[in-house]
C-alpha cells in the first residue's frame, strides 16, 4: 500500500471523546512521518483549537473549517471565506424561517455567538455577540444552534448561491461558503505536496468526511462512525477511544503485527 500522506479528522476520528491524543497515536504518526509520509489534518476545526487538542503532533499540513482555510506544505496559506456582510445575510435568511434561531460565526482567532457556547468543548473562550453591527474580516462559518433533520433541506433552498449548509454533531448546522469541504481541504494539501489523491488515506467519522473518503486512495471509517460514514469508506478501523486510527496505520502502512 503505497501511502504518502495521511489526512485525518480530528473530533470522534483521533482524538478520544475526552480530546486528548494518546502517546501510542503519537508515536505511531511521527514513525510515519519519519518514513517521509505525511500527517495533516482535515478539520471542522479553527487552528488554535485544533493544535491546541492535538498535541505534541506536529502536521506538515492542515485544512481548517471544513477546507476554508488551508495551510500547505510550504505554510502557504489559500482561503474558501464568507464575507462579514455574506455572514449577516445569511442569518437574516435563516431567521425568516427560523426567528428563533441562535448563531455563532467563527471569524480569525475568535468564534463570535449569541447564545452561551461555553458548553462545547474547545469554545469556552468565545466572545458574546449580538450581531447588530457586521463582523469585519473574514467568517469561516455560520453555526446554527439548534437544527431539526428536516430544516436542513428547507434552509439549503433558501441561502444564496455563494452558501451551503451541512449537519454538524447532533443539532448543530454548519453554513459555509460554497466549494468549502473536507475534501477540497485534501485535494488542496495534497497538490501543495505534489501527491497523488490516490496515495492519500483519509479517516473520518461523521457525514463531512464523506466525500474525502471517497475520493481519497484509501477512505477509513472509525468504528464509531455514523452508518452512512461507514458504508462510504473502503474499511473500518476500531474506534477512536481504541486508537483506531493509529492501529490501521500500524498495520498497514508501518506493517507491524
């Protein structure tokens, strides 16, 4: 199996559910590094929360929010971003539909939200924010509070052409700038390397690792992973809590028992 680069979500898929990376998935990843394949991430996630869960892993590559914001191999940085104004169109749509909904919008260095996201882990730090003026800079992304399986669609057919909405955990909903995704995130770390998508292996465990599975060389579902995840991916590794991604490693690419 000829892989030169690894791509891998990081919540549900690397790291534990408590978010924390174990020493054994750390050393397996840097041995792999050591024989020149590349580690990088591809995460729903902003870079200060991202390097701060993963730890002593160092990647030679990283995709953020869901391909907005990339980082090549040569720490070029290229971005997929919605505009302050974009952002605040976009919640007046929503809010058409849904007058109740809560927003938080995730701009450079901050996440900006009007309800408490205290809560959510790696988001404790976030700055309350009643949207009556329009951020400045860019928004990465537009996150729905609390979204119903059937709003999904509905509110997909109301956003502007330069948005999409994906479902992000159990209630929540990312609305991104159009083209923004994981695996255009992948395409665009692995070009930056000179490495061929079919040398990639890719693992995920939730609906926005789909497409980056299936266009990847080998796609790896945790065993976690939600059923349509699994059926999208070539094979399935154990779990996150088991180090699933680091055992699949160790045994087909490092060729440890």
């Amino acid at each position: 199996m000829d892989i030169r680069m690894i791509a891998v979500d990081l919540d549900g898929t690397l790291l534990h559910d408590d978010k924390t990376v174990s020493a054994y998935t750390v050393d397996v990843l840097r041995r792999c590094q050591a024989r020149g394949i590349a580690v990088t991430f591809a995460t729903a996630r902003e870079p200060r929360v991202a390097l701060r869960f993963a730890g002593a892993i160092n990647p030679d590559a990283a995709s953020y929010y869901n391909g907005a914001r990339v980082v090549g191999f040569d720490g070029t940085q290229t971005y997929n971003a919605l505009t302050g104004a974009q952002a605040m169109e976009i919640m007046r749509i929503v809010c058409k539909y849904r007058p109740e909904e809560k927003f938080a919008l995730e701009l450079d260095g901050e996440m900006r939200a009007n309800f408490d996201m205290s809560f959510v882990r790696g988001c404790e730090d976030y700055v309350p924010d009643d949207f009556s003026h329009t951020p400045e800079g860019r928004v990465y992304y537009v996150l729905l509070d609390r979204v119903e399986p059937g709003d999904i669609e509905r509110i997909a057919d109301m956003l502007p052409e330069y948005a999409m909405i994906r479902p992000c955990e159990a209630t929540m909903a990312l609305i991104i700038p159009r083209g923004a995704d994981k695996f255009d995130g992948v395409k665009r770390m692995a070009e930056s390397g000179g490495i061929p998508l079919e040398n990639v292996a890719a693992f995920g465990d939730d609906m926005t690792d789909v497409e980056m599975l299936r266009g990847c060389g080998v796609g790896v579902a945790v065993e976690n992973a939600k059923p349509a995840v699994k059926a999208a991916a070539d094979c399935v590794c154990a779990s996150n809590e088991q180090d699933g991604v680091a055992r699949w490693l160790a045994q087909n690419v490092l060729g440890e028992e």
